[in-house]
C-alpha cells in the first residue's frame, strides 16, 4: 500500500510538471507572436490578458533582450526583480529551460527562446513561473 501510494505521488508530481511546462510554453509562444506581430513599440499590446504578470513580486514575469543583455521590454510584474540567468546552453531549435531559486527562496521555472529578427536582430524571450 505504501509503494502504491509513492508511485501514484510521483505519477501527480510528473503530470504537475508536464502541465505547468505546458502552460509557460504557451506563454511564451504568445509572446514571441505578439513580437512578431506588433514589434517591441507597442509594449501595451505585448502585456496580454492573463493578470499574473501584473502583479509585482508574483513569480509570473516575462522579459525581452538584446544580444547584449540590454532589456527592451517587460511585464509589469518584472518591475525591481532580476531574474537569475539561466546556466545551460539552447538547444539546436534556440529553446532553454531551468528552474532557478530567486535571493528570497522562491523556485521559478524559466523558458527562454532565442530567435532572430531581420528589424530587431538577436532577441531572447524569457517566461517565467512561481513553482
């Protein structure tokens, strides 16, 4: 009985992860969109709908830098926060993630993409999520 118990944990935690990943996924994929679509110009079309990354301090931030690391644009909810880099390398696609530990003990879970614009050159989109 206790196996059973342990296994169905980790089966809950597996399928947590999965849809957690899934849902930052989508954030981020509607991001790189809204890029696409309106640019870096227009930073009040790129906020979106969902009210987590308005909320300062929540653990939901997305961000857009340069090659440099010179930040272009931001959610709300970024403001006086610096999200702690990720250490790994992108993969073939230009995709990473990690989960990172902020200097207040909150764990996030990062999703970057890389990609490359012919008006605005080598951006990283980063999305954010309170784990």
């Amino acid at each position: 009985m206790l196996a059973t118990g342990l296994l169905l944990t980790e089966l809950y935690s597996r399928a947590l992860g999965r849809t957690f990943d899934a849902s930052l996924d989508f954030q981020l994929t509607t991001l790189v969109g809204r890029v696409i679509e309106v640019g870096l110009d227009d930073e009040a079309a790129l906020l979106g709908a969902d009210p987590r990354f308005s909320t300062v301090g929540s653990g939901w931030y997305w961000e857009v830098e340069d090659a440099n690391g010179q930040l272009l644009a931001s959610s709300d909810s970024v403001f006086g926060t610096i999200i702690p880099p990720i250490a790994s390398d992108y993969d073939p696609g230009g995709f990473r993630s990690a989960d990172v530990q902020m200097s207040d003990g909150t764990r996030l879970r990062v999703l970057e993409r890389r990609l490359d614009f012919p008006q605005l050159g080598e951006i990283s989109i980063t999305v954010t999520g309170n784990w």
